[in-house]
DNA sequence: AATTATTTGCCATTCCTTTTCAAAGGTTAA
DNA sequence: TTAACCTTTGAAAAGGAATGGCAAATAATT
C-alpha cells in the first residue's frame, strides 16, 4: 500500500516470508501495534489503535492476522475471564520474555511476574517430562495463572479495569 | 415439582440452604449432572443431559445454575480453548480431587492429572506468598494447564474429540 | 393453605468471532 | 515494466455462546 515489508525489516520479517506468508500492511501494521504495548489487548483494542495508523484496515483482518500469528507461535493468546480474548507478543516458552500472570477478580486487571520463574520452570519441566511418557503427549506449552483481589478492589473500591 | 431436596440429601444441600439460596428442581438436575459424569461439560452438554431427567428446565436455568455454582465455589469454570466454557464439580485447591488439566490442541481431549501435584502445591504456596506481599493481592486460586499434541493427533488421524 | 421473595422458561437480545465473496495486493517470471 | 497467479483484504452478513426482561411458577416459611 505504502511501504513494503521493510520500514525497519523487523526481526518477524523472516520468519513470515520464510513461513511462506506475505508480510502485508495489515499484518504489519498489527504486530506494529503488538510491539509497542506492555498490555494484554483484545481484538477489538488493536483494531482501534490499528484503525489510527491506518483506517482502511478491517476488523477482520485484525482477526485473521492474530489467529495467524498464534498460529506460527509469535503470538499468545488469553482467557483472563472477561469473554473476550487479549493477545501478547511473544513466543512461548523459550522467549526472553516469558512470564505467568496475576489475574484480579475483581476489577479485571492483569499483572505480569517473573518471580520463581526459574523454580517454577524446573517443575515444569519434570512435570512436562513425566506426563509426555505416562499420557503419551507431546507437551509444547504450559499456561500459569493466579486469580485474587487487587488491593484497590478488596478495599472497597468497586471496579476500575 | 416431583420431589423436595431430600433424595438422598446431598452434601451439596447444606451449603445451599446455608447461603440462603432454594434448592430448586432445576439446581438439583445440574447438580447430578454434574455429579454424575467425569468429563468436562459445557453448558449446552449439561443443558442436554438435564433435558433427558427433565424436559421441562431451560437452557437459561443451566447458566443461571452453573454462575451461581461457580460463584459459590461448587463448580469450576475453564477455558480450554474451544469457544466455550467447561464446568466441572470440585472446589479448588481445598477439595480432595484438586487436579490440573492436559489439554490436546489437537482433538480437545482433556486429561486430569495429579502427578507432582505436591510439589505444585508447595511451589505454588511459595509463589503465591511472595506474590501476595509484593503485588498487594490476595490469592484466591489459580490455574494450570498444560497444552500438547496426544498421541492419536500426533499419528496423523485428523481428529476426534 | 396462605404468603412472599426467589427462581424459572421462554423468548429476544447482545456481542465476540467467523465466514463469504468480489476486489485489491504481493510476488515471481517474462 | 507488464502480466499472470495466488494470497489477502474489506465490508457486510452470519454464527453462536451467553445474557437480560418479564410474567408465571415455585420453594420455603407462617
Ligand atoms: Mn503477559
Ligand atoms: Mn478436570
Ligand atoms: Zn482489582
Ligand atoms: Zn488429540
């Protein structure tokens, strides 16, 4: 449309069109978005911030280029309770920037931890290693998460995001 | 409408009556449902199944049901990634058949597992303490599941359920 | 049996997500 | 560059899980 796949030839470059898909401006403009966020975004919310860079593209595509990006693993994908999925750039496990999350109940807010990462890691692992031989899986992944009440909402507070 | 509570007096029925909810012939019907099945239903398969025993109780009753079940810690609620959500009877970390999930990306089958779950729990009590104290939340549950490929996905056969 | 607040059934409705399909775009080869 | 080819897109409609409204039914209590 504007620009080609280059602009800084992000580090996803490669592992699209080495996937054999093209790295079109809606898709761009979607893991531009995804990058420049510390929070967990639904569909919805990328589309918005999509649509102020670049108004011609759909809701649907903003769809269709997250579910690719699960997909090929550069992209998780998350049910923190309020029907509606949220997204996070990064891939899996054996990202930089892997970490579990601390749900609140109540006003909905997400935190991420890292704290005894590396403890829980080695569990993991064992676990992961132990139910592939007894139930017969290949395990890929693992998902973490606590629920509580934030201190703004168990002091009374009543909601917030 | 047939019959009262009573049955065989559930140890379900105290709790209900404790919080000052009615132990409705619709309750109940969920409640066996629930109670009698060892997989994890959504609501539609609950509805379906209540349907058999009694016609007559609405598909709104099963989720009013099942939110108010889940509210009260009867029940729990899980996203397994198929668009819908799954109960199953159990209360948390507290009940004797606490358990986490082996879910297949594959097929969708679901496994419950124990194994290690000892050194979850100790892990998990470490996590969650330290968490509290730093991030001010006081944690109420948590969640852990474990994603992969079973055997039969991972031999080609396309699908199952 | 009468009373009363709760709960239910049966819609219609909401809202997230997917699908449809013709038009536009990117990629590669001439 | 141009042309050909397959992929991807945008707009609109459809799908589908879950919820809301309301009069009638019901469980618990008197
Ligand atoms: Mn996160
Ligand atoms: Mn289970
Ligand atoms: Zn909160
Ligand atoms: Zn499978």
């Amino acid at each position: 449309m504007q620009r080609r796949c280059g602009k800084k030839d992000n580090w996803w470059c490669g592992r699209f069109k080495g996937l054999g898909y093209k790295l079109t401006f809606s898709r761009q403009a979607v893991l531009d978005v995804l990058s420049n966020t510390d929070s967990h975004l639904s569909a919805e919310e990328i589309y918005q911030r999509v649509y102020k860079l670049a108004p011609k593209v759909g809701l649907s595509s903003v769809y269709r280029t997250l579910e690719l990006l699960v997909e090929i693993g550069l992209v998780s994908k998350y049910d923190f309770g309020d029907r509606r999925s949220r997204y996070e750039l990064g891939q899996g496990i054996q990202g930089d920037n892997h970490h579990h999350h601390l749900v609140c109940t109540g006003c909905g807010k997400v935190l991420n931890y890292t704290d005894f990462i590396d403890q829980e890691l080695e569990l993991l692992k064992k676990t992961e290693k132990a139910l592939s031989k007894k139930y017969n899986f290949r395990i890929t992944n693992h998902l973490i998460q606590f629920y509580g009440v934030c201190r703004r909402c168990s002091d009374g507070k009543t909601a917030g995001i």
